[in-house]
C-alpha cells in the first residue's frame, strides 16, 4: 500500500531556518510556533541538483494543526527522557516528540503519551551542522515501545542528503535560493510475545525549506512524502 500527501507548514521560529546552510542557530526553541496545512493535491518533488525550479501553485488545502515547542522538563514524561532538552506538542494534546538540540545536530529521542512510551536507545538524527546543498550523512536507530500489552522492537536506518536548491512557487509567491532536503527513512517493528509479527514502512520526503524576505523570522517548509507499509509478517512459526 502506498500513500502520497503534502503538508505545507507555516513556522514561527524566532531562530529560523537560513536559505541555504543550516547550523544550531536554527534549532527550535521553547516558545516557537508551527502549523501544518494538510494538502489533497497529486504533485511530485521534481528534479534534485542545483538551480531547480519547482512549481506548487495549485494547492487543494484540508485541515490544519498546530505544534508548539515547550522544555522537556516542563512535560508529564520527561523523566523517561532525561537526554532531550526541548520537546515538541501536538495542538495541546497530551502527547509529546522529545527532541535534544546541540550546536552538532538535532536528535529525537521519542515519544510519550497517555499509555505509549517509545524510548529510543539510539536516537534518530534529524540534522548534522552545518547542513547544506550536497551535504549528506545516513544513520541507526533503535527504540522499544509496548502497544496493547505487548512489547515491540523498532529498528531503522535514516539516510538525509541535500539533493537540491532553486526556486519553489506556491500559492502564495515564488521563493528563490530554497534548499531542498532529502529523507529517506525505513522502520522495521517486531513484536516480541507469542508469533512475532514484523511491519516495514519506508517512507521518502522532500522538505523545502524557504525564509521568507518580507516577513523577518518566518519560514515556509513545505514536505512531499512518499510512504508504504509492508504487510505483517509471520515469522518463526513451529507447528
């Protein structure tokens, strides 16, 4: 099963994001700001490399949410994550993404809500500074979570590329010197109880990341993603 959507997001940082190299001045702090507009529109990324010109002018927009960025130390799980220093919530709901930001890097150490914990034991690496056109880096991850009493491994590779830059055009104007970055990520969950059962799920995406010249401190990040979900398998079955 394969799905496309967009997400077109709208984020209030007071440390954005720089046209085209990224460096710890861009983490996210708490107090920032982000809303995700969903989209119902079939596009493509369109070519990697230098120069590019990408037009998303014709957007069908859905609903939207928004995400604010609050001290890990000031959420309800932040015991089961002592590594990460800011934290990410979800349209005020009690649900958490535990992130540790560094001038290195960004890193998500997991996430916590109302019965569900996912504990990374090797975080997922979000970004490596300075991070710019052709800079590239690929890394492991490894998490353990429970869903429905029962234990679940989780593994999985990020590989995160600078593919391209140039100029993107949405609904609302054309932005130019747009650094766009690549991911591509492949998770792989295995229950441990009774028949261990295994799920796959790669997904690819595009993020664009544009800041804007005529409002100071606000940036467009606009996300293509490509994901597929294998079927379970069963796997050590002795009749």
């Amino acid at each position: 099963m394969k799905t496309l959507f967009l997400l077109l997001i709208l984020a209030l940082y007071s440390n954005v994001f720089s046209q085209i190299t990224l460096t710890a001045s861009n983490n996210p702090v708490p107090g920032n700001s982000m809303r995700s507009i969903f989209c119902d529109t079939t596009l493509v990324q369109g070519n990697s490399g230098a120069n590019q010109s990408w037009n998303f002018s014709v957007i069908s927009f859905l609903d939207s949410s928004y995400q604010n960025w609050v001290n890990s130390s000031s959420t309800p799980y932040s015991a089961q994550f002592p590594l990460s220093n800011i934290a990410a919530q979800a349209d005020n709901e009690d649900s958490y993404t535990y992130f540790a930001t560094s001038t290195s890097g960004m890193t998500e150490n997991g996430y916590g809500g109302t019965g569900n914990i996912l504990l990374y034991s090797d975080p997922k690496t979000i970004l490596q500074y300075p991070f710019t056109y052709n800079s590239s880096f690929s890394d492991n991850f490894a998490a353990t979570y429970t869903i429905s009493g029962s234990d679940v491994k989780r593994t999985g590779t990020t590989t995160v590329s600078g593919d391209a830059w140039g100029t993107i055009n949405l609904p609302s104007g054309s932005y130019s010197n747009s650094l766009r970055v690549k991911y591509i990520i492949s998770t792989r969950d295995s229950s441990n109880p009774g028949i261990p059962v295994v799920t796959v799920t790669n997904v690819t995406f595009f993020r664009f990341i544009i800041r804007l010249r005529k409002i100071s401190n606000i940036c467009y990040l606009f996300i293509i993603n490509y994901s597929s979900i294998s079927m379970p398998k069963i796997i050590g079955v002795i009749i």
